[in-house]
C-alpha cells in the first residue's frame, strides 16, 4: 500500500507536533536559567499608621538575580514575625499584572518590593508586641519566612527564604 503525499504531510506534521510536545520540556530543562540561585531577603518593616484598633505597616523585600537572565516574579507569600512571635501571613501579588508590568530582576541585580498592605489587627493574645510595636518598631527583630515565585520566559521556580534583620 502506498502512501499518498496529502497522507505523507499529515503524518508528517503528526508527527512534528508530537516530537514538539515530547522535546519542549527537555530543551526548556536543559536550557532554564538558574533561577533556584535567585534569593528574596526582609530588608525593612516600618509601620505607616498605628491606632488601638491596627497597624499598618509596610514590608520590604530585597529580591537579588546572580544569574545572566532577567526574571520577575508573580507573587511572594510570607509569615511575618516580630520578636519571634506570627504577626500574620500574607501574599505581595503581582498575579494581576500583565508581564511587562511585573518588576524586572535584571541580572547581575537587585531589586526592593515593598509590601504596603499589610495590616495587622489589635487581639489580645498579641496585645504585647502589639504595643512594642507602636512604641518602638525599632527594637523589634524581624523575620519573615516564605515562598516567592520567581519566573522567567517559560520558567517558573518556588525560592524559599527565611531570614530576619
């Protein structure tokens, strides 16, 4: 039986999507940046309004790129503590954001996201640092610990960090 050239370039382009479909992982493996060296830092809390009721407080990161590709990121999900003790989790999103709009990681660079939006509510099982806090932000010791993730061109990669100042 032979094969005639409608059913030769149907098999042929068949064949040409399944190889793109199988190969395209493989090559985009082999060919990522190494984005799992791309670190995400606590570089700054300052509270930008306190009342007796909550606080407002603005959580800096300091995201650094060593490697030769640019990146950005979609989201960063972060528990903040203050003098070891939860202050809450929250998410810093740019998911609604279109790609060119994200902030760029370029290399060899880093890069200050500020998070102004979180808010920490007055409860009396956190009444004490609550109070130091508003006194004093400067003498509380920071951590923040989480997952950012970073992405660039077909790559997404989860970077973990847990760090205080």
């Amino acid at each position: 039986m032979l094969i005639g050239p409608r059913r030769a370039v149907l098999i042929g382009a068949i064949a040409a999507v399944a190889a793109t479909i199988i190969l395209l992982p493989l090559i985009f493996g082999a060919t990522a940046p190494r984005l799992n060296e791309v670190t995400v830092a606590l570089s700054n809390v300052t509270v930008l309004e306190a009342t007796a009721e909550n606080m407002q407080m603005r959580v800096v990161f300091t995201v650094t790129n060593p490697t030769d590709q640019t990146a950005t990121t979609s989201r960063i999900d972060y528990e903040l503590f203050a003098d070891g003790q939860s202050l809450g989790s929250h998410t810093l999103s740019y998911e609604n954001v279109p790609l060119n709009g994200r902030p760029a990681i370029f290399s060899q660079n880093s890069v200050p996201l500020r998070d102004d939006e979180f808010v920490l509510e007055f409860d009396d099982r956190i009444a004490d640092i609550y109070n130091k806090i508003r006194d004093n932000p400067d003498a509380i010791t920071w951590r923040a610990a989480g997952t950012a993730q970073i992405e660039s061109t077909l790559t997404l990669v989860p970077v973990t960090f847990d760090n205080e100042i």
